[in-house]
C-alpha cells in the first residue's frame, strides 16, 4: 500500500470535517462530502472560548485536522498533506454555519 498521498495524484476525497456553530458551541463532524446526513460529532468548544483571538480557532481547526490525520495514517496506512477549508454550502448552513 501507498504510504503517502502523491500531489500529482487526483483523489476525490469521500469525507470532510465540517465546523459548525450551533448555539453556545462550536461542533466539528466528519462528514460525507456532499451531505450532513449521518455526520459523526467528533468534537467541540465553547465558542466564547474560541472568539477570544483568531489564533484560538486556528489551534483548535489544527488539533481537530491532526487527530483525523493521524487516525486516517492508523487506520488505513495514509498520510494526509492537507486539507481544503471551505465555507460551508448553503443548503447546510442553518443560520450559524
């Protein structure tokens, strides 16, 4: 098995992380590419917390994109190089999104 994604090789990524806030909170979910169903909640925080500087969110968006990282290396012997940050689309945003 490959154990590095190549730059120059295209692959349609099947999931995303999706930052969303809901109420108090900021809520990330691995999600399917196209669709909030089914989405597994895989961590949160007071968004109180992360408005204090935008260095805050950009610590937390890190820890949350390593940790998949490291369990897409674990699980399926890949390393990820990236990941794309994109505002959410607008059939999912519910008012805070």
């Amino acid at each position: 098995m490959n154990d590095s994604l190549d730059d120059t090789m295209p692959m349609e990524r099947p999931f995303r992380i999706a930052f969303r806030v809901e109420g108090p909170m900021v809520n990330v979910y691995l999600a399917m590419n196209h669709t909030m169903e089914g989405a597994m909640l895989i961590g949160c925080c007071l968004k109180s917390i992360l408005d204090v500087n935008r260095d805050q969110f950009e610590k937390f968006r890190e820890i949350m994109q390593n940790g998949i990282a490291a369990a897409i290396k674990d699980t399926l012997g890949v390393d990820v190089h990236h990941f794309g940050i994109e505002p959410a689309p607008e059939h999912e945003k519910a008012g805070n999104s």
